[in-house]
C-alpha cells in the first residue's frame, strides 16, 4: 500500500514538475508582479486605469518588438534611444507648433529612422564590424548630431494632432490610441515571423548563419531589413514618447536601448539569436513596464528602482538558463 502511494505521489511529483518547466519564466514573473501590484494599489485594475497604464506601456513593447527582429538574427541595436530623441527633436522642430506640419514632420522621421537603420546594417554586413560597436558607434553619433542641430537645447513646438498618437483616445472611447498602434505593430510582427519566409529566413539566420548562407539565404540583407525595422519602430515609439510628454527634451529617449534589450531578455530570446518569438518580447516589456509601476507604488526612489529591476531581470535569466539545461 505505501509502495503505491509512494509511486503515485512520485508520478504526480513528475507531472507537476514537467508542467512548471513548460511555463515560461517570463510569465511566472509577470502574474507575480500583477499580483504585488493589486495588493499595493487595487485601483490599477479599473479599465480607465489599466488602460493609462497600456499607453504608457506602448513605447517600450514597440521599441521591443523592433529590437526582437535584430536579436533573433544574432545581432544587437544599441542606438535606438539617442535615435528616439533625434526623432522627437526633429519632429518638434519641423512641426514648430504649426499642425500643417505634422504629416511633413513623420516623413523627416520615418526617413531618418529608416537611413539610421540601413547605415547600421550596411557597416555590420558589409564591413563585418560588430553590430555592438557598430551601434554603440551610432549611438554617440546620433548623441552629438542632435546636439549640434539643437544647440543643446530643444527648439520648436509639438501640436496636439500630434499628441493625440501618445496621449489621446478614440473619439467616444476610452480607448487609447497608442494602445491600437501597439496592436497593429504586434500583429504586423506575428504576421512576418510566423506567416511569411521573411522570419523564417531570421530564425534561420540568428540560429546558423553559415547554414542560412549555404541554402541560399541572403544573410546581410536578412539582418539590413532587422536593423531597418527596429529603426522604424523606434521611430515609432519616438512619436508615442513625444506625444504623450507634449516636449522633445535631449533625454526622451535615454536608457530604451537597454529598457528593450532588458525586455527581450525577460521574454526569453536567446542573446544569440534564432530562439525566442513576439510573445516573449511584448511580455517581456509588459513586466518591465509592470515593474517599474509596482516599484513606483512601493514609493522607492530611482536608483533602488534601477537595482531591483536589474537583480529581477538576472534572477530570471538565470532561472531560464537553469530550467533549459535541466
């Protein structure tokens, strides 16, 4: 009798073990952090609350989701939050708080953005430089060409018809436009990665190179198109960012490169590239940008933020790495 119960008792012990292992981690930590959050402040779920809190997060999933595509192809992207600022900043200047300008104003940022992206690509494909220093390079460049075109001080103006992107709603709804936005670039995302040969060719790439190349995939122009849309998508995230502040200040966009990378790492993509898909990057920022509410409930000030965030995201990375070898 004890013989049975003990086996019974291992088995469901095994079931209960293989199934935990099949979460992911980066949702485990997800509800446990909403969880913190309804404890400390109840009102967070009410629908006009949760939804203020979805625009807020709509910058940082986009900016992820771009920064999804270069890592899964086994590169990095660490210019896209001086790119956000210079986006914002010449989206302030052009528009110079007339609202005819405001269309004039996303073709300068979109081109821009797209041009940032091409270069990055381009050095990293072709001159074989390491997209690390390739766009920490970019990085400082973008940092003193939009000082230089500021003057160290931001100029222009930003109207609300451009705002209405970052901070307004539907007309007649509580529905926020940013959130719809993040919608669209989620959907676009899964489509490309899980419908179309073009994601098929980034797993491909990020997984082995070399054995994309021998089957005829055109591994540079596979990785020039990763950096174009993280780019393009950080030039999005720059409007949302703009738009919901109302100013273009030379730090708007300080810290998203490592905010997105954080992100994607707590989603569970693989640094390397080739393992990893859009669920993981949205929930990845999802928690980030729920951390970062929690510890501002919790009342703690900024550099204790910045700590715990990062034990948090080594936690469980850590945890992730431990569970794939075991």
């Amino acid at each position: 009798m004890e013989t049975t119960f003990s086996t019974t008792a291992q088995s469901f012990s095994q079931r209960l073990r293989g199934l935990l292992n099949r979460i992911p981690v980066i949702l485990i930590v997800l509800v446990v952090v909403l969880i913190l959050i309804a404890l400390v402040a109840p009102t967070f779920y009410r629908p006009v609350a949760l939804l203020n809190f979805l625009k807020r997060a709509a910058p940082i999933m986009v900016v992820a989701v771009g920064q999804m595509y270069v890592m899964l192809s086994g590169e990095f992207d660490l210019s896209v939050g001086s790119l956000i600022t210079v986006c914002a900043a010449v989206a302030a200047n052009v528009i110079n708080n007339d609202p005819n300008n405001v269309l004039l104003s996303f073709v300068w940022v979109f081109g821009i953005a797209i041009l940032v992206g091409l270069i990055n690509g381009l050095i990293v494909t072709r001159l074989n430089v390491p997209s690390f220093v390739t766009t920490l390079g970019m990085l400082l460049v973008l940092q003193g060409a939009i000082s230089i075109y500021t003057r160290g001080a931001p100029q222009g103006g930003i109207t609300d018809n451009f705002r209405i992107y970052g901070r307004g709603n539907i007309e007649g709804t509580e529905i926020p436009y940013a959130f719809v936005i993040m919608l669209i670039v989620i959907a676009i995302g899964v489509y490309l990665m899980h419908f179309t040969t073009f994601g098929r060719r980034i797993y491909a790439v990020g997984g082995n190179p070399l054995a994309a190349r021998l089957s005829g995939v055109n591994v540079g122009l596979v990785k020039t198109a990763a950096f174009v849309l993280s780019a393009v998508l950080a030039a999005v995230g720059a409007i949302l960012i703009a738009g919901f502040s109302g100013v273009s200040s030379l730090s708007v966009g300080q810290g998203y490169e490592f905010q997105s990378i954080s992100a994607i790492v707590l989603g569970g993509i693989a640094l390397g590239g080739g393992r990893g898909n859009i669920a993981g990057a949205v929930m990845g920022a999802l928690t980030l940008q729920a951390m970062f509410s929690l510890l501002n409930f919790l009342g703690f000030p900024l550099p204790i933020r910045l700590s715990v965030q990062g034990l948090i995201i080594v936690g469980a990375v850590a945890i992730a790495a431990w569970r794939s070898r075991t």
